[in-house]
C-alpha cells in the first residue's frame, strides 16, 4: 500500500487564511482543528484530508497564551467555524471575523472565564444556576413553538430539540447539544500511548472497534511503528462486524418507527446473532479488546455460514419492509437533505452518501487494499438512508468474506512494548460505520500521551439534521432522526 502524502507547515496568523484557502481549492476538506497549550503559547493545528491520493496536510498557528486572537476560517468551511467555537469554550481563544461567535459547548451556567483544556484550569468550579436556552424566535402568523428534551422517555442521552412551527410543519429546528461533556480528550493526557484504548473505545460504545481502530493508527504513525497487511486486515473485519450489528439494528427501528414492529423484531433478533459472533471472534459482544496499538487479538475467525445465512435474512426483512405501501411511502421524500447541503455542511458516512456524495476512508485513506467500491448517488431521503444501509450490509459481508478466505498466519500479534520507544504526532483515519472518524495524538519522549484530538462523523452530521427537517412534519421528527442516528457521546467528548 503506497504510503499517504503527508505534509506540515507553520503559519503566522496573517498567512492562516490565505493557506487554508489554498487547501480548500485544491479539493481536501477540513478534518479536524485543534487548540494546544503549550504553556507560554497556544498552538491550533489545522488537519486538511483529501482521498484517492491519499494526502494530508497540516497547518500550525501559534497564539500568544495570555491573549490568544484567532482569525476564522469560519467564511471558508462551515465546520471550521464549529471547531473554532469549540476552542474558544474550552481554550478561551478569542474569535476574529467569526459571524456568529457564541458559545458551543459551554452551556449558560458554565462560568465564563472557566477553560477546561488550559493547563492552568482549576478543578470543575460550582456551576451556576441555568439559565434560560435562547433560541431565534420565529415569528409569524400561526407559529408555535414545541420543546423536546433535555430528558427523554426513551434510553438515549440528552439533547434539546426546539421546533418552530405552523400546524404541523416545521419551520425551524434547533438542536442543542453538550449536555452531558465527559472531558474525554483530557482524560488522555497523561497517559501512556500503550494504554489508553480502553479510553478510546469508550468514546462512543456503538464503534469501540472504530475508535480504537484510529486511535491505534495515530499511536503507531506517532512511534513510527509499521505492522505487517495481515494486522491490519484483521482489524478492518472487526470494523466491518461492528458496522453490521449497527446498520441490522438500524433497519430495524426505522420498520419500527412506521408502525412495522415485525421487521423490527427479526432485525433484532439478528443484531443478536451478530453480537454472538463478536463475542466468539473476540471475547467481547461490543468488539472491544482486541485492537491495540502494535496490533491486534483474536480468538477465532467468524463463521462464514452464520454471517451468509444471516445476510440472507436481513435481506429478506428489507425486501418484506419496502414492500409494504405504507412504509415506502414514509420513508420516500421525508427528510431530504440535498447533496450541495450535505457537502456544504461536510457530511460524512452513510449520511453524505445518501445524499450522493462520494466518501469512504476505505478508499479515500487506506491502510491496507480491500475490495471496497462506491456506493451509486440517492435521493438524499429516509428511504435513501435507509437503502444505504441494506446493501452497504450486504457488501460488508462480501468484504469479511473476502478478509477471512485470504487470511494466513496467526490471528494475534501484539507489539506493545515498541509504543513506547519514540516521540511525536501521528493520525489515524477510519470509516467507522457511522462515517469517517478521525484521532490525532501527540506523544512526549517519555511515551505519554500529551494531547489527543477526537472527532467522531456525527461531529460533522448533526447541523445537517435540521436542514433535513425543514418542511417536514413534526410526527417524522422521530423517523427523520432514527434515520441519521448521530452519536450524542460522540459529538460531546
């Protein structure tokens, strides 16, 4: 596998904007921003991706400590204006030319000069008391509003949803996120780089074999370690089992929330099946313990025949589900997100590509060849998102067959010691099953992690969300968002 086209530069803040712009025009996408304290300075590193070649390129800009002034990018990329709001919540970098500068993941009770990833942060102070959530007020005649959340009836976390709306459409949707901030990338800090995947598969439990995935790839660039295709083929058929038991449960619910239990229950009853194998092939249901970084653990391969018969019926379950005439025509043209939104906004995974975007870091950033192909463009609806799924399910299962037949050699092969021999930076770039996910490290000569920048695909989904609810009923609400299923623990780290 040809190794990726790498490059970094630093610039000044005057010479930021000119060389994002640069990026920009030649096709890479914003991946990942960045604020570190190095004591008497702040230093943002900027991480720009574009595939097929693979290349990646970053910028640094350093900031003054005790007035730290950045120019946005904000007038570029839609996501650089997120992540710039992020650093200035938890790093209290100031924003110059940013259009809407106000807080993101700091909530009104959140003290103001409070910084949490400044090394020079006190313990958490006592919050205070919550203040109102201010939302733009639509007006108009006939306009309601309805809150939903922070607490829901269902098991799921918390988030905040206001609808502005006329009769029954919606006008506007706000989402308010950042409820629970757990601090996960602070809790890296200080840890050794062979001994933080336990953190990492808890960044979101739903991808635990993703995240650990790329946060050993960005471990192992960081020590210059290199593992032979045989590793890194068996960790890219824990990713794809792990996308399976996720896109059966997925189906499922979307049959769920039209009324169609029965296609719900068999999907379950498949994710099931699948949580069985991850067990039998790793000693976990969730896939978690076996990749590492130096390289990976298994206790067996899947079993083909069990993996092919339930294909067969997960197929079956999506043909029955879009044969019903009333579920077809709740999934066909409810909550479109147009393919210039999605690439507006920078839509990644299943999300991005029903809406026509071609994006997979199988292809765009590979680590080992696999026979992996792109998906055709969609219509950018539930019944887009939810077809995504089923045949991306099928060809995951084509993929894993194809990784266990050309398999040889030993299923474990753990160089853990080798973590610790060098000092630096490394990414890892990998197409979990909701989207691209990406982890960059820093390492000191000690062999402790000093910094470690997450960001999980619903990162970059979760605005689409209330484009794709312009226009829509608010009894699809529930649909429209099943269909996305962005991570709430992904998001708010």
């Amino acid at each position: 596998m040809t190794e990726p086209q790498r490059s970094r530069r630093a610039v000044t803040t005057a010479e930021l904007r000119d060389a994002a712009e640069e990026f920009f025009d030649a096709g890479y996408r914003l991946a990942l921003a960045a604020a570190h304290d190095d004591g008497a300075r702040l230093r943002v590193v900027y991480l720009f991706v574009a595939g097929r070649p693979d290349r990646r390129a970053e910028l640094e800009c350093s900031l003054p400590a005790e007035d730290p002034v950045l120019p946005s990018l904000a007038y570029l990329s839609f996501p650089a204006g997120r992540f710039e709001r992020e650093m200035a919540d938890l790093y209290g970098i100031r924003l110059s030319g940013h259009p809407r500068p106000r807080r993101l993941v700091r909530h009104a009770h959140w003290p103001e000069d409070w910084h949490p990833m400044r090394e020079n942060a006190t313990a958490a102070p006592v919050f205070g008391a919550v203040d109102e959530l201010r939302f733009l007020t639509v007006a108009g005649d006939g306009v309601y509003e309805i809150p939903v959340g922070p607490v829901h009836a269902g098991l799921i976390e918390p988030g905040h949803f206001r609808f502005s709306v006329v009769g029954e459409t919606i006008v506007r949707l706000k989402a308010r996120l950042w409820w629970v901030h757990r601090g996960i990338e602070r809790q890296f800090q200080g840890r050794p780089a062979s001994a933080a995947t336990d953190l990492a598969e808890r960044i979101s439990g739903d991808t635990s074999a993703a995240h650990a995935l790329a946060h050993s790839l960005a471990i192992e660039e960081a020590c210059g370690i290199r593992l032979p295709d045989s590793v890194h083929r068996l960790r890219a058929m824990l990713v794809e089992l792990e996308r399976l038991y996720n896109y059966a449960a997925d189906l499922g619910a979307l049959a769920n929330d039209v009324g169609f239990g029965l296609a719900n229950a068999h999907a379950l009853r498949i994710r099931e099946q699948l949580l069985r194998i991850n067990a039998a092939v790793t000693g976990e249901r969730l896939l978690r313990s076996a990749i590492h970084p130096g390289g990976v653990a298994l206790r067996s391969l899947p079993d083909l025949a069990r993996l092919h018969n339930l294909a067969a019926d997960l197929a079956e379950i999506a043909e029955l589900t879009l044969g019903n005439a009333v579920v077809y025509d709740r999934f066909a043209g409810t909550g479109v997100l147009a393919g210039d939104d999605a690439r507006a906004l920078g839509c990644l995974g299943y999300v991005a590509r029903a809406s026509g975007l071609v994006t997979d870091a199988r292809l765009d950033h590979p680590v080992v060849e696999l026979p992996v192909t792109d998906t055709g463009a969609r219509g950018g609806d539930v019944l887009s998102r939810y077809t995504i799924r089923r045949d991306e399910f099928a060809a995951s299962i084509r993929l894993i067959e194809d990784l266990v037949d050309t398999h040889t050699g030993p299923t474990q092969l753990m160089q853990r010691d080798t973590v610790l021999r060098q000092a630096g930076s490394g990414v890892g770039i990998v197409e979990g099953w909701r989207g691209t996910i990406v982890h960059r490290v820093e390492i000191d000569d000690s062999g402790l992690i000093t910094r470690a920048k997450i960001v999980d695909p619903s990162w970059f989904n979760w605005p689409a969300l209330p484009v794709a609810m312009t226009d829509t009923i608010v009894p699809d609400f529930p649909l429209v968002n099943k269909s996305f299923n962005l991570s709430y623990a992904g998001n708010d780290l």
